[in-house]
C-alpha cells in the first residue's frame, strides 16, 4: 500500500464531507479531517505513523466518536508492513487511553461501572473493606474466576484483579479504561464493610467459662495469697474485655499491658497466638512511636512486646505515650493522602526477667503476672469458649461514659413522660422542677439502672419521686441495641456501692504487702535495699507502706470496688477512712 499524502487523505474524504463555503469558520469535524491530512503527510515525511495515529485518535475522542468511528478512519492510514487487524490491534489502547481523559459519555465512566458492579447480582457480594486490615477484599469468587466456588478462599484485592475486572467489563459490555474500574471497584469496596474479630465474636455459642479464671487455668499463674489471687482475676477480666472492647469499638480506650513474666520455653507467645489466632496476632513490634510501628499494628487484635524493660527515662515515657494513643494518623506507603485508623489491638508484654520495671511512677499501666507452664492445647480447645465468655461480660457491662449518656437519655425521657401524670402543675412549674432535678448527678436521681437485652430500666429515687411530688415511683424503659447477652441481667448503676475493682489501687495494696513482709521478716535489712532489690526508690516505698496496714474490712471493700469511683491512690493515703 502507498504511503502518498495525497492518496491517503482521497481515502479519508469519503468518511467525513467538508463543507465547501470558504467564508464559513471550519468546524471540529473539519479541523480533525485537516489534522489527519497534516498527520498523513507528518507520517510520511517523519516516518511518525505511530504519533500520527495517537494525535487523530484522541481528536476523535474528544468530538464523541464511537470506536467503530474512529477505526473506520484510521483503517484508511494502515501503514505497510501491518494489516487492518494490526492496525486496529495497535489503535485500541489509544483510543481507551484517551477516553479515560475525555469521557465516553454515560455508557463507561465511573458511576456507570460501579452500579454494574454493586447492582448486577453477580458482582453484587463480590467485593468489601477489611476494616480491621484497612484494604480491600474479595470475599467470594468473582465472574472471572473459573475455579470451584468451594475452594475459593477470600484474600486482598491485587493488581491482576482490576485487569480481569476491565477485561471482562470489555467482553461484555464494551471499552472502559483501567483506572475508571480501579475506582469503581475500590468504591464498591466501600459499600460492604467486614470486621473479621467482630464478626467471629457475634457468631460464638454462649459460654457460661469464668473469665477471671483464665490466667490461672490456661497461663499457670499461682496465686501467693487471697489479695493476690483477687489481683490476678481482675487483671485476667481486664485483658479479655479489653480484647473484646476494641474489637467490637475501635479506637475505645484500652491502655493497660498485661506483663507475662515466666522462664524461656513455656509457651507464652505460642500461648497468647492460639488464644488470638496467627492470622490476628503479631510479635515483632517495631520501635514505638515509628512509622512502621503505626503501619504494623493495622490488621492485628493482640500484638506481643517480647523481652519488655525499660532502661531509659525517655524510653519509658515514649512507650507510655505510644501505648495510650487510642488511633493512628499516617501516610501508607504509595498512598496520598494521610488516614485515621481506630486502634483495634492490645498490647500484651512477655519477659524472661522479673527486674524490667524501673519506673519509679509505678508503671500504672504495666500490670505483672507471674506464669509458669502454658497450656497451649488447652488455649486452643476453649479459645472460642473462653472469648465467648468475655464478650457476654462486655456486653452486659457497658462503659461508663456510654452508661452515662444512655441513661441521661433515658431520664430524659421519663421525666417528660411525668408531664401527665403533674397536670395539676402549670407548664412552667413542672418545667422549673425538672430542670432542678437534671441539675442532679444521675446516681442522686436514680435509685436503679438495669441493662436488658433490648433496653435500659431507669428507676427514679425515691427522694426524687417526693421531689416532683409524684404519686408512685417512677421507672422507664429506653430502647437500645440488642445484645447477645442470653439472660443475663446486670445493674450497671444504683445508688449502692460500685463494684468495679480499681486495679491501681489493688496493684499499690499487693506492691505494699509485698515490702512490709521483707522488711518485717528480715528478707531485707533496710528500706534502701529494698529499694534497690524493687528497682524503686526509698520515697516511693515509704511513701506506699501505709497501704500494707490497711484494715481487712478496708481491703475487702477496696477488692469488690465498694468506694467511690474516683477514688485515688493520694486521696487513701491521706484518707483510709475513705475506703
């Protein structure tokens, strides 16, 4: 075939028409039939065929041409050495490259692909977001995939993927460009969320297994006494519901580090990876406060701080600060833009040592726990047990702050549905009297909080049902989420006692007991050597051994959490009475 400008531009003519008034400005069309001669003599001249086409395509492109029009036109600049099937073979590619840049009207941009992909019933389960990976996931075998639907497993979205998903977009629809199904798919993502841990802790039976047992019976802590042993049962109801906490409210606060102290090779990583499972338990933590220690923690429920000890000052401070962040702000790599993961691990540390401590604060958020022989099968035999378990606890003891608002709300409500009963007050008396009442904290105004299945039970105080001058007491019912807690009730507030046990000041009660029998016993000959044994200092000790005199009354209340909720470690000291 000749390559003669003249010949191959007399083949173009019949495509398109040109307008024969000279006084008339030259539309697109015409413009385009104009570049293409100019490129055909480029072509030859230059020997630019490939450029040539590129530039003609996207003009064509631009002016809405479907791809039947635009290789109709540049079948006619076939070049020697291909064929048409070559030629449109080598056209293709420019064509969706430059419909990705102009648009191709409503048929194959974004929007349009990512309906097919959340509408059409085969793409409809397909894709979701791994929230505690933070990626995107496919769950089910796509269209493109011709294995066994049974043995496909899910996994996260890769490259190969969104080329499958354009060619088969291509086969049965029509051309769509790459990035156009990128987005579109990471769109779709969006749309149907997972959270693995959660979802495997709705899914379990109900377990009737003791919580607070489970350092005992799986992690062979042995108790020295009674103080200690109700230390190490709340330490164990703490670390699970904690566990659980995150997994089913990311980003709760959840500070406390659990510190299993125990010799080399008796199961403590193997033990803590068959109670959290491999594929959500990691233990090579890079330095806190890092880029990769942010980037490490996404996808895990429990990560392991092997071999803790604090050496430095700084070093201390710096894991404090790192251990209490409740979320990460980073830039993934490849990633533009900065995101916001709520954490959704905790933090146990392991150790081969019993001298790591030597913060002389205390180190309140490192709690001690002596282990001996791990039962690893055992932790694998009643893992779903025993966090069934701690989710049951979790669910029927809500935190304080969401305790707070729910039955602030559900006060709300009951006090405007004693407008009716106080006819006989006008409008604005009732209203002073119930602004005066709200003034109250919630424990002066209720006398029981009850947490059901399905709704939170207020009950008025008594004092406040003379108040308002009501003939009966006065209960209501606020609706709430339901919970998967069998039939357990729980109160979760009243005017009695609390009975959540301070384990900061439990842990000061055990330290003190610990040193005022050395010191009694003769183990040590001084408070200084004590202090060097504790890696402590002599104020911290002196400072702390009222705490081992306390009265067996006052360390009972303080074990059951019967004292005020804000009570705290200097408060006692000045003031045993308080307990």
């Amino acid at each position: 075939m000749s390559n003669n400008p003249d010949q191959m531009f007399a083949r173009l003519q019949p495509k398109f028409e040109k307008k024969s008034a000279p006084q008339a400005k030259p539309t697109a069309l015409q413009s385009t039939i104009l570049t293409a001669q100019d490129l055909a003599v480029k072509s030859q001249n230059e020997g630019q065929w490939n450029s040539s086409l590129l530039r003609l395509t996207k003009g064509l492109v631009a002016e809405g041409k479907t791809d039947e029009a635009i290789h109709a036109v540049t079948d006619g600049l076939t070049t020697d050495g291909y064929n048409i099937e070559q030629t449109r073979k080598q056209v293709q590619p420019m064509i969706d490259g430059a419909r990705a840049k102009f648009g191709d009207g409503a048929a194959r941009n974004t929007a349009n692909v990512y309906a097919m992909l959340t509408e059409d019933k085969r793409w409809s389960s397909i894709f979701a977001f791994d929230e505690l990976a933070n990626r995107e996931m496919i769950i089910s075998k796509p269209p493109y995939d011709t294995g066994n639907p049974a043995h496909f497993k899910p996994r996260p979205i890769n490259d190969n993927d969104y080329t499958k998903v354009q060619m088969w977009v291509q086969r049965n629809w029509g051309n769509v460009n790459k990035q156009v199904v990128i987005d579109a798919v990471n769109a779709a993502c969006e749309e149907q969320t997972i959270s693995p841990v959660r979802h495997y802790l709705e899914g379990l039976d109900e377990s009737e297994l003791d919580i607070a047992t489970v350092f005992e019976t799986y992690f062979g802590v042995v108790p020295e006494n009674d103080e200690h042993q109700d230390f190490i049962r709340a330490a164990s109801s703490l670390f699970l519901k904690q566990a659980v906490a995150r997994a089913v409210k990311p980003g709760c606060k959840a500070d406390t580090v659990i510190v299993l102290e125990g010799k080399q090779g008796i199961g403590k990583s193997t033990g803590l990876r068959a109670l959290f499972s491999s594929e959500w338990f990691k233990d090579s933590m890079p330095p806190m406060g890092s880029k990769d220690a942010s980037d490490y923690i996404v996808g895990a429920w429990c990560i392991e701080l092997a071999e803790m000890a604090f050496q430095r000052k700084a070093e201390i401070e710096q894991q404090k600060a790192f251990l209490s962040r409740q979320e990460e702000k980073y830039r993934p790599a490849y990633k533009r833009n900065e995101i916001i993961y709520p954490r959704r691990c905790v933090f146990v540390a392991t150790t081969n040592r019993d001298d790591w401590a030597v913060d002389e604060t205390g180190n309140r958020r490192f709690l001690p726990v002596k282990t001996t022989k791990i039962d690893v099968a055992g932790l694998k035999r009643d893992r779903d047990a025993i966090l069934a378990a701690a989710y049951a606890e979790y669910l029927t003891s809500l935190p304080a702050q969401e305790a707070e608002h729910v039955t602030s709300l559900a006060l709300q409500k009951l006090l405007a549905d004693l407008r009716a009963e106080r006819s006989d007050l006008s409008a604005d008396r009732f209203l002073q009297k119930r602004q005066e009442v709200m003034q109250l904290s919630l424990r002066e105004l209720t006398e029981t909080v009850v947490l059901y299945k399905d709704r939170l039970e207020v009950t008025l105080s008594k004092s406040i049902v003379e108040r308002l001058e009501l003939t009966e007491p006065a209960c209501s019912s606020y609706q709430i989420k339901p919970r998967s807690v069998g039939k357990r009730n729980k109160v979760i507030l009243s005017n009695f006692p609390q009975k959540t046990p301070n384990l900061e000041l439990i842990l000061c009660v055990a330290k003190s007991w610990k040193w005022y029998q050395a010191l009694s016993k003769g183990k040590v000959r001084s408070v200084q050597e004590l202090a060097k044994q504790e890696k402590t200092s002599v104020e911290t000790i002196t400072r702390n051994l009222p705490f081992a005199v306390l009265k067996p009354d006052q360390v009972e209340k303080l074990l059951k959490g019967q004292h005020a909720p804000d009570l705290s470690v200097a408060q006692l000291l000045k003031a045993p009475s308080l307990l």
